[in-house]
C-alpha cells in the first residue's frame, strides 16, 4: 500500500520536473532563434549607387562600423568622391599580388613537400 502510493508520488514529481524543464527548453531555444536573426542582419551591406556601405562587419575579431567601399571596379572612395585608382598604384598592386603569389606557391610546395615525407615516414613505421 505505501509503496504503491510513493511510487505514485514519485511519478508526479517526475511529470511536474519534466513539464518545467521542457518550458524551459522552449524558452531557451526562443531566445537563440533571436540571437540567430539579430545575427543574421550583422554584415549588413547596402548598395547606394556606385558606393557601398558595410554597416557591420567582425574582422580579426573586432567590429568595423559604416565602411564605404567603391561598387566600380578600377575606382577608389578618396574622402567621398570615387576617384580613378592611378596607372601606377594599379602597376604597383598588379606586382604585389604577383609576389604574394610566388610565396604562398612556395610556402604550399614545401608543407606538401614535408606531408609527403611524414606520410612516408608512418608508412614504413606501420602506422598509417
């Protein structure tokens, strides 16, 4: 008889504590679906003619706010006139990049070169 009736007890506790963890499970995932929506709106980017304005954005982990960049190519935003990108800035861009180029090539060859040999080196151990 009493244990039938602690049983009992127990399985209404057990009912009441399951009811307010899932009310509260509901609440919590209310509140990240709004944290997700705030967050999709955060790189907002707004066409305005030959400009655009990056409203927000995170870069190197900190926040840039109300950025101009220009929509044409071969133009630069200089104070808040688009103005050609000179013949020499772009030469002297075209080199960089080029550079930049040649030493990630590098770079790539020899981490490649190193995996390789690491490969083989776990091979021949019976590792891999």
């Amino acid at each position: 008889m009493t244990r039938i009736a602690i049983t009992e007890q127990l399985d209404r506790l057990l009912s009441q504590k399951l009811e307010r963890y899932k009310r509260y499970l509901l609440e919590s995932m209310a509140q990240e679906w709004t944290a997700s929506i705030d967050d999709l709106t955060e790189a907002d980017v707004m066409k305005q003619g030959r400009t655009q304005l990056i409203r927000r954005r995170i870069r190197k982990g900190k926040l840039q706010r109300n950025i101009r960049k220009s929509n044409v190519k071969g133009y630069t935003l200089k104070g808040k006139k688009l103005v050609r990108i000179g013949t020499a800035q772009r030469l002297k861009m075209k080199r960089g990049a080029r550079r930049g180029a040649l030493k990630r090539r590098g770079k790539m060859m020899s981490s490649l070169r190193k995996r390789k040999l690491s490969l083989r080196k776990r091979k021949t151990m019976g590792i891999h």
